[in-house]
C-alpha cells in the first residue's frame, strides 16, 4: 500500500513512524497511508525553508512570478492527474474537482502579478523636498494550514501568494486527503521553485502544535473548522505571530415573495448539494418570507432533488459523492434525525441512499427539512452534508435578524428582483461574502475571501488585494537629502 511522506526542501521522503489510513470515500476501504510529522520533521522543514529565504527575499519578483506562470501551466497540463487524486481520497465528482482546480489556478493567475502587486506606495514632497514611501517586505518562514474540503484550492489561496511575496512557507494539508498537495508541491519545483522555498509536511496536531509554537515561524495562515480556527488564532497570535484562521459556517439565502423561482430552485440544488453540502459556502439554510413563496419552492424542489444523481467521482454524469469519512456521515444523520425529534419536517430524508455498487462509501443522499426553527440544534451547528433546511418567516427583517444573530457570518444570498430590497439587505446584513441572486458568492481572486463573526479570526481575508497585506510587512521610508541651503534648522515643535 502507499504511504504519503513529506517534501522538505526539494525532496520527497518517508519517514518511519505513526501514520494514518487514508480512505476512498466512495468505496470505504483504506487506499493509502499517509506519515503524520512531529516536531522533528517541523524543525527540518523550518531549517529548510530558513535557509532558502535570504536568496529567495532577495530574488526580484518579476523572476518569482516567472516561475508562477510556468506552474500555472504545468497545473492545466497535469490537472486531470490532479482531480483525478482528489476524486480518490474526498470523493468529489472530476468536473467539480476541475472546477475547484480552476480557482485555484485563479490564485497563481493573480500571484503571477508580484511586480505590479508589490510595487508599493509614493508620496513625492511628503514635505519641503522630503519623499516618502511604503515597501513591502517578506515576513520569512511562513505557514499554512489547510482542511480536506478543498484539497488542491485552499492551498492554492495560500502558498503562491505567500511565495512571490518573497517569503518561505511549510504547507500542512488534511491528513485525510494530501496527495494533490504533494503533487502541486513536486509541480512547483518542476517550474523551478528552489529547493526549500515551499515544503508539505504531513501530519494532524503534533505538527500544527509544532508550527503554532516554532519561534522561527512568522506567520499561520488556517482554513478550517470554527473551533480549531479559534484555538490556532489564540495560540498563534499568544505566540506573537501573524494569523489568519478562516473557520466553519452556516450560510443562509433569502427567498423573497418576488424571486425568480425557476431560479431559485436551480441555483439552490447546485449550492446546496454541490460536493455534498462540504464547502464552507454551501448553501445550507433557504429562509422563505412567507408560506406561499416557501410552499411553491419546496413543491418545486421536490422533484428536481429526486433527479440529482449520487455517486463515484469519475463518473461525470454524476452530481456529487460521498462525503469524506464514515464518522462525517454518522454526523450528518444525527442532524437529521435530531431535527425530526425537535419537530422539523424531514420531506426528503438521504440517510439510506449508497448508490448500488457502492453500499460501503460514505453516501448521504439529498434531503431536505422544511419548518426549521432557530432553536433547533441542526439550525445551529453546521452541518457541512447535502441537507437543505427551510425556514419560514414573516419578513425580510425578521430573516435579518435571524443571519444576524447565528454565528457564523461567511456567506449568504437574497434571491429577489426588488432592487431596494437587495440594498437594504446588503446594507444591514453581517455576513461577509454577500450574493444577489448569486448563492455561492465565493470573491474571484481579485478581490479577498472571508466572514464575520466566528467565520474568521484574524483582520485579513484571504488571497487578493488582503492576501498581499498579510504576508508582507509595511516599511515606511521617509527621506531629504539636504544641500546647505535645505539643512534643517532647530526644531522642537512637530513639523506640519
Ligand atoms: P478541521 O478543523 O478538522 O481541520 C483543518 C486542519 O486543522 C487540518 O489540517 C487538521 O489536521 C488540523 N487540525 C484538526 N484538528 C486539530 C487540532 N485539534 N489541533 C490542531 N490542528 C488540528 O477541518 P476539516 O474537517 O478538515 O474541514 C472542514 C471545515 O473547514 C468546515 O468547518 C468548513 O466550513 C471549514 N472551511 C472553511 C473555509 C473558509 O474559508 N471559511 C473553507 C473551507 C473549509
């Protein structure tokens, strides 16, 4: 069988020790082994990437983001190799890993613009024949620590960024699925990253520990779920460090009495469901101001969620897979079966729905509850399944206020075609990725993704325009040079 090792400084190895299966959540069974790092192979990575920063700082961005370009490509010539790995180990359909693919080859698309990105700031005659100037610098050795819903993306949103910034960076993905990152990794070097520049270790919390406790480690970039997001913030920052910790969510739409219901129905099925309900901007909750918009929807959806087809990733007919581990699965219906006993209506129920073939996968089928309530413990805790939970209420404010007060704030949606409505809605809402008519308005990688609330611990979003700020740091240059005739005179009051 396979066993997944670590790449520490340009090279591939694997490590005696404990290690982890790795299942194929479509058939169940263990396909691979992955190593788990401790704080030995951190210290190694950290040495390693210590000793590549002081050339690679210095190396000028217009060569870093040649070496980016060239790793976009090879990304698109090697990407079925890459959906084909995450298939295997999250169970995600090939086009919707192609899809997850595409944006993170968005982010090197971006990342390919460092000269333009890292430029910095001028203020000629700041005061009498004095300039001033921002530049930003590299941090160092930086981090990145990522979860198994997005195997290939996430990393993406963190390592090309951080490394045309001119920083170093240890990448610890999900030990449930690593190989498309130990893939991605090998890439980079193909297109000539130096050695040490970018390393992947594997491993669960010893290596996290290790990295949130690493004096030489600057900065920790984390997506994952809420309370292991707060926990690195807290430990992170305690240790003096940058950190951005993107957590879980619980993501509502608004469907107003004057939505496009074909609409609606369509783009809710994909939200919804898409890569079994395991994206952090999954539309999870459809909150119906009022009972005739709610009822018509619910009778719409009914038939269209019979249709969707359930199971193996390779198969491009299908809409989507299992979800990622049998424990995950045990979770999910717990929710479903909770939300019947506190009175919720299951109208469709997935929890007995393996595809022939496949009765060992990890297979939850569409299910859909309506009279969902905020006192219900499947409302508040998400649920990261194929379940979409209606809500019914009587105006757009009281939907508001319900967003609100969740905790989470990482995505939401107003499907409506009353313009002041949607202002109104943007304007008031606390939730940080708002959609109109648009349910997953995950930001392209001009712009930065985060929430609010306990979506995101940290000032900074990710990637973009706050991608840049986080892994640089501002150094502010002001400058004269005096001739005789500008030397400066005595002077005890602030210049103005
Ligand atoms: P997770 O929190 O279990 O794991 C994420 C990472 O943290 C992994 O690398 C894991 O090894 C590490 N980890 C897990 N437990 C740890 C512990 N006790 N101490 C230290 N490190 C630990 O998350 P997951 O199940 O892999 O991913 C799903 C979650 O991620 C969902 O909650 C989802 O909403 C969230 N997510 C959020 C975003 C976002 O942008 N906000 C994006 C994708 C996923």
């Amino acid at each position: 069988m396979k066993t997944i090792g670590h790449f520490i400084n340009g090279t591939k190895r694997v490590d005696e020790g404990p290690t982890q299966p790795i299942y194929n959540p479509s058939t169940g069974e263990v396909s691979k082994q992955v190593v788990l790092g401790d704080s030995k192979t951190i210290d190694e990575a950290v040495i390693a990437a210590k000793a590549a920063f002081p050339s690679w700082s210095k190396t000028p961005p217009a060569k870093r983001a040649r070496i980016m370009f060239k790793f976009k490509a090879l990304l698109e010539q090697n990407a079925d190799e890459i959906c084909q790995l995450i298939g295997e180990e999250h169970g995600k359909i090939v086009h919707d890993a192609a899809g997850e693919l595409q944006r993170g080859i968005e982010n090197v698309e971006y990342a390919c613009g460092a000269p333009e990105l890292l430029k910095g700031e001028h203020s000629r005659n700041a005061g009498p024949d004095i300039d001033s100037w921002s530049e930003f610098h590299p941090l160092g050795v930086v981090a990145g620590i990522t979860p198994f819903n997005f195997p290939a993306m996430v990393p993406l949103w963190m390592f090309p960024m951080a490394i045309v910034c001119g920083n170093t960076f240890i990448l610890k993905p999900s030990e449930r699925n690593p190989s498309a990152a130990m893939f991605i990794a090998q890439l980079l070097k193909e297109a000539g990253l130096p050695d040490g520049v970018l390393n992947v270790v594997n491993g669960g919390k010893e290596a996290v520990d290790a990295l949130l406790y690493h004096p030489e480690v600057e900065a920790i970039s984390f997506v994952g779920s809420t309370p292991i997001a707060e926990y690195i913030y807290t430990t992170a920052t305690a240790q003096g460090k940058r950190c951005q910790a993107l957590g879980g969510a619980k993501n509502h739409a608004i469907v107003m009495p004057d939505a496009d219901l074909d609409n609606v129905v369509t783009s809710l099925l994909g939200a919804a469901f898409g890569s079994s309900g395991e994206r952090c901007m999954a539309l999870s909750v459809a909150v119906a101001i009022g009972d005739d918009i709610a009822d018509k929807m619910i009778e719409a959806l009914k038939p269209a969620i019979q249709e969707l087809r359930l199971g193996v990733y390779s198969d491009k007919e299908n809409d989507f897979g299992p979800v990622i581990t049998e424990a995950h699965k045990s979770k999910i219906l717990g929710h479903i079966r909770s939300a019947a006993e506190q009175g919720a209506n299951v109208i469709i129920d997935g929890s007995n729905a393996a595809p022939e073939g496949y009765e060992k996968g990890f297979f939850v089928g569409p299910t859909l509850i309506d009279n969902v309530t905020k006192d219900m413990d499947s409302y508040s805790a998400e649920i990261f399944g194929p379940v979409l939970q209606i809500m019914r209420v009587e105006t757009m404010e009281e939907a508001i206020q319900l967003i609100n007060e969740h905790e989470y704030g990482n995505g939401t949606c107003i499907y409506t075609r009353d313009g002041e409505a949607s202002r109104y809605f943007v304007d008031n809402i606390k939730v940080g990725m708002v959609g109109i008519n648009i349910p997953l308005p995950v930001p392209i990688a001009s712009q930065s993704f985060g929430g609010w609330k306990r979506s995101l611990f940290g000032d900074l979003f990710m990637y973009g325009p706050d991608g840049v700020r986080f892994f640089t740091r501002r150094k502010t240059v002001t400058q004269r040079w005096p001739s005789a005739s500008l030397r400066e005179k005595k002077q005890f009051s602030m210049p103005t």
